[in-house]
C-alpha cells in the first residue's frame, strides 16, 4: 500500500493546490481527515489490531456497566393454588389434602419429648410406568413453618391405610400417604402449613453420568390450614 | 487473511463430507455397549420352572387380596396384592431371590412391585433345597388380565451394572380370572418360607 | 542448494526415503518413549468400568489346606478408617451329622450337619465377624439360616458367634469408628459351632470360613 506523501494535497479532481500558507487549514473532505488520521498510526496499527482493542474496550466497558455480574435467579411468581389441585412434579403426580399438627400418633408416630409433628396428607401416584419411591416427595415438597431442623432428612412418608413406611407408589395408582416433619415443641404451631411443590427432570447428572431427578423448579404454593390432632 | 487455494477448499470439504457420512454410520451402527447389555431373558408360563444362572425357579400360585399380613403385620391398599407363590431352588450358593426388584408387567408396559409395605424375607435359599415364599405386589385392579413376571436371577449390586438375566414368566391371567381375582377379599396371610420335602 | 556442483566434501548420496523415516524417529523420539506409558495410563483411567475386577470386594484369594488346621492370614480394613492384620489357627475339630443343633433341626429332604472349629489368636486380634459354609464335592456352597425347622419351643440364635460371647475380645464401634475391646482378655484359643444343613445325598468335602474379602480360608472336613 502505497500513502500520499504529505505536502502535495489532491483534490478529488487530481488537480493540486497551492502549498498552504501558515496558519491556513486545507479543506478536506471527512473522508479525507480519517484517512490522514490513519495514515498517522498506520505504521503501528493494523485493522486486526484495532479490532482487538474496540473487543477488548467493549468488553471492558460492559464489566463497568455491570453486564458481567452475576445474574441472579429470576425469582418469577409461583402460582398459590387451592388445596386438592393435582400437580405433576416429575416422579408423582401430587395432589395436597389436609395438614395437622400432633403430639404423636400410635403406633406409627411416637410421642416424644419437646417434639410435635407436622402432618400433611396427600395423594400420590407414579407418573411414567414404574414405581416411585415414595420418599422421593421430600425432593418435591418443602414445608416452611419455624422449629424444624433443616438438616434433617425430612419427611417421614408413610402410607394412610395400614401406617407402614411408604416404599414404592406404583404407576396409575393413587395412594393416599402421610408426610410427617418434627417440629421443636418449644415453636409455635402455624395456622397454616406453606408448602411449595417444585418439579424435577430426569436427566443424566453431570457428576457421574447416572439419571436422577434433578433441577428443582418450584411450580407452586399451597397454604393448608393447619388442624390440631393432638391424640397422644 | 488465510488465501485459500482451490486444493485447501477442497481438502477442507472433503474432511467434513467424511466425517458427516463418518457420523451417520456410527449412530446406525449397534454399540458394543448396546450388545454387552442385552439382557438374557427366559419365557415361561405359570407352573413352569425356569433355570437361571443362580437357580431356578417356578411360580406356582397367583392369589390376590386387598389385605395381606404376617403374624406381626398386616397391610392394606386401595388397589389389589397380587400374591405370588414361588418355588426357589439355588445353585452354586445360598441365594435371596430379588424379591425387591421384580416387577409385574401388566400389558400396555406399567410396571409394578418394588419393596412392598409387609414381607416375609425369602431366603436364604439352600442349593438343593426348594424354598417356598409368598411375595406380595401391590397393582391395580386393571393391570390383571395377560400380566406377567419379570423376575431377576439376582438382586441388584450396589456397585456395578444391573442385573441383565431375567425369566419373563406369563401369569396366564385372562380377563375372567382378572375380574375374579379383583373381587377377593379374603385377607391372605404370608407363610414363612418353608422347605419343600422331597 | 546448489544440487548441480558436485564437491569432494559431498557426503555420499544416501536414498531420500530412509533419510525421511530416520529423522522422523528422531524427532519423535521422547514421544514414541512415552506412548506406552500413557497408553497404560488412558487404559487406567477407563479402567473403573472395571471396578469389581481389581479392587478387593469379592472372595478371590483362598487359602487351602487339604488337612484340618490352617495359620489363616489377612489384611483387613473398615471403610476407610481402620485396619489391621487378622492371623489365627484354624482347625476343623469336627463335621458330624445331628438331630437337632441350637434349637434348630433339619427341614424334611435335608441333613443337618454341626460343624465344630477351634479358633486361636493373640487376645488383640479382630475375630468377629466370621462367616462359615460346607462345600460339596462339585464346589457348591451351603450356608446357614436354610433348610431348617426351628424345634418348637426354642430360641435358636440369630447369627453364628464367632467369638465367646463373654469375652470377645476386639471390636468395631461403628458408631464411634473405633476399635473397642472386651473388658475380659480373651482366650488364646475357643470353640466355635456352627449348624448348616445340606440336602440328602450330599456329603460335605470341605469347610469353608471368611472374614473381609477377598481371602478366605478352605479347610477339609476330616475323618
């Protein structure tokens, strides 16, 4: 590439002008001043060089506007529904009944000391075509209510019709199953039972390759009013 | 800027026409993880014994009921317990049938079973010696009729592939006796396994 | 190059071909070193699918004697927290047949044999824990908790004591994951008796006794 040599300006005719006097500024077209103002750094900026810097000022710039922050989960409005509503969470279909609260009952749940349980009814049936654990609702239901111990492996599930431990719930069938949290007798009992349903996908995890039901997205809020049982 | 040569242009097409043709080969071609996990099945029917790798075994009665129970516990449902009766003979070892992880398969592919709410541990079976247990299902009334058994030679190892033998043994339940069976309402009682004398 | 002006100090012509394929070893050379070992190493890493062929969690490693007594040696470890080295003398004292053993006796088809050991070890040795099976002459394992009738009547014992149970020596608190011992020191040497029956018509050949996998200890049955 060839440059002009300074001091012979051309006009688009070809024609030359008079050397400038002191003082005097040619007229240039715009076009005609970026180029000069290239040619001034052409030997040390290439196009690919000015690119690099434009993506890397842009770049920059961006971070001090805050586009690189974290982006903090869209905490969208999950929908309160009525009690008794059917919700497809992944391994059940799970649908919310009644909630009380108990000292114990015999002889499925113990009485014992500074302890009180939360109890909530629900009807469950395997979706798909093979059977679920049943204790897999704890993935799918938390309950909100003070006193409960977060690290505990919470709820106990057991079956309505004969009180044994829940096992497995078979596809297409409703079974009716008692969720049961320990709450610290010293907190009170809520008036209702807030409980929030999350659905959950079957897929490969990432760690180890093996299927789970992963990726809880909370599909819904249920207020249960709560009764109190209280027959040791 | 890379000046590409007509040669260079069509190196590049011709790698990625191969590795495209490359491609649709390989996904229509069987894995060898496919094949190595093809499971092996044997088909029996009601009263026929199956041999397995760990034993064999036979499925002598179908009883249904919506309760069962043992001596120190009963169990109800809203469905049906099919109650099957099984005669265990190992081989090689003492075996515990994989009473947990067979499935009933009712025709249109639901599967049911897995640990049920009551149970009287089957096992272990001596080489030898035939053991006999009842083993509860808990189903639905509807998934009777053409059902049958998938019944593991093992349980499943903590560690490692699942259990790829398995005897699909047809419960020979026709529409009638699905229908006769849904009506029962004697609760059954789970006998303690029990060696068959000669 | 010049290819045209010959010199005397030319070295003679060596065939283009073989000039190629010796630089190329040459220049490959410490890679062509290392590709068996990082082949090993790629092997090894694809080797967990694997896992129950190499590591320890089945019985893989007998050790036999044809007679009654055998000085049993193994490693052992509890998850990963304890270990320790178990030896002991083991002798087969006795494999008879018997009505009844430990409130148990042979289902109808079925002959109940007792078996009796005699164990020996330092009093700081893990003894518990130990399981015993008959063997018959094609190898086929038989174990207890089958093919019996409770007598009416009797408690007989869930599992097989190992060890005497008012000394038994050392143990494992899973609980704490410690290793806990008996008030009482236990005895150099103790009796042990398991109950096994085996289907009619066949004669036990060996006793089999283990511990942690994957040794165990293959003993014959005697006179």
């Amino acid at each position: 590439m060839t440059h002009p040599t300074p001091g012979t300006p051309e006009t688009p005719s070809g024609a030359t002008r008079a050397p400038l006097a002191e003082g005097e500024a040619p007229e240039s077209t715009p076009l005609e001043r970026v180029k000069k103002a290239y040619d001034l750094v052409s030997d040390v900026v290439s196009p690919k060089t000015i690119g690099i810097v434009v993506a890397a000022l842009a770049i920059i710039v961006a971070g001090l506007v805050g586009g690189w922050d974290t982006v903090e989960a869209v905490d969208k409005d999950v929908p309160t529904v009525e009690a008794g509503t059917p919700l497809a969470t992944g391994p059940f279909e799970v649908t919310l009944l009644r909630a009380y609260s108990t000292d114990g009952i015999k002889p499925a749940i113990y009485p014992a000391q500074g302890k009180r349980y939360l109890v909530v009814v629900a009807a469950i049936k395997a979706s798909g075509t093979e059977p679920q654990w049943a204790n897999q609702l704890r993935e799918v239901i938390t309950l909100s209510a003070p006193g409960l111990d977060q690290k505990a492996i919470q709820p106990t599930v057991y079956r309505l019709s004969d009180g044994k431990i829940a096992g497995q719930a078979q596809p297409s069938m409703t079974t009716e199953v008692v969720c049961v949290w320990e709450q610290r007798s010293s907190a009170p009992i809520p008036p209702t039972a807030q409980l929030r349903v999350d659905q959950r996908s079957w897929r490969q995890s990432t760690l180890d390759g093996s299927f789970y039901w992963l990726d809880p997205d909370p599909i819904a809020v249920v207020h249960l009013p709560i009764t109190q049982l209280d027959r040791p | 800027m890379i000046r590409a040569s007509r040669e260079t242009l069509l190196t590049i097409l011709l790698i990625v026409a191969a590795l495209a043709v490359g491609n649709v080969i390989t996904a229509r071609l069987p894995k060898a993880d496919e094949v190595a996990n093809l499971p092996f099945v044997h088909t029996a029917a009601l009263g026929v014994p199956v041999t397995m790798r760990t034993g064999t075994f036979a499925v002598t009665k179908v009883d249904a009921s919506p309760i069962v129970g043992t001596q120190l516990d009963t169990a109800v449902t809203g469905g049906l317990f099919l109650v099957l009766t099984v005669d265990v003979t190992a081989s090689g070892e003492p075996l515990y049938p994989a009473s947990d992880d067979l499935r009933i398969v009712a025709s249109d592919g639901r599967e049911f079973g897995g640990r049920p709410p009551v149970r009287e541990v089957c096992g272990p079976a001596q080489p030898g010696l035939t053991l006999t247990c009842m083993l509860p299902v808990e189903i639905t009334p509807d998934a009777l009729a053409g059902s049958r058994l998938r019944l593991p030679a093992a349980n499943r190892d903590i560690v490692g592939p699942g259990e790829s033998e398995y005897a699909e043994i047809d419960l020979g339940i026709s529409a009638d006796a699905a229908a006769e069976l849904a009506g029962r309402t004697t609760p059954i009682l789970l006998a303690k396994p029990t060696v068959k004398g000669k | 190059m010049d290819a045209d002006a010959p010199s005397v100090a030319d070295e003679p012509a060596t065939p283009r071909h073989a000039t190629a394929d010796r630089r190329w070893w040459d220049r490959n050379k410490l890679w062509l070193l290392l590709l068996a070992p990082l082949l090993a190493l790629a092997l090894a890493a694809s080797g967990f699918r694997f896992a129950r062929l190499y590591l320890p969690w089945n019985y893989t490693r007998p050790q036999v004697t044809a007679g009654t007594t055998l000085t049993f040696n193994q490693d052992w470890a509890y998850q990963a927290k304890l270990k320790g080295h178990r030896q002991a003398t083991l002798t087969v004292v006795s494999v008879r047949t018997a009505e009844s053993e430990d409130g148990r006796k042979a289902a109808p088809g079925a002959i109940l044999y007792r078996i009796e050991l005699e164990f020996s070890a330092a009093p700081d040795v893990l003894m518990e824990g130990c399981k015993v099976f008959l063997l018959g002459p094609d190898g086929t394992m038989y174990g207890r908790g089958s093919g019996t009738v409770d007598l009416p009547g009797a408690m007989p014992g869930f599992s097989l004591s190992c060890v005497p149970r008012d000394a038994p020596g050392p143990s494992i608190d899973a609980v704490h994951d410690v290793i806990k011992t008996s008030e009482r020191e236990r005895p150099a040497t103790w009796r042990v008796v398991e109950s096994i029956a085996l289907p009619e018509g066949v004669k036990p050949t060996q006793v089999r006794v283990q511990w942690d996998p994957p040794d165990y200890a293959l003993l014959g049955v005697g006179t």
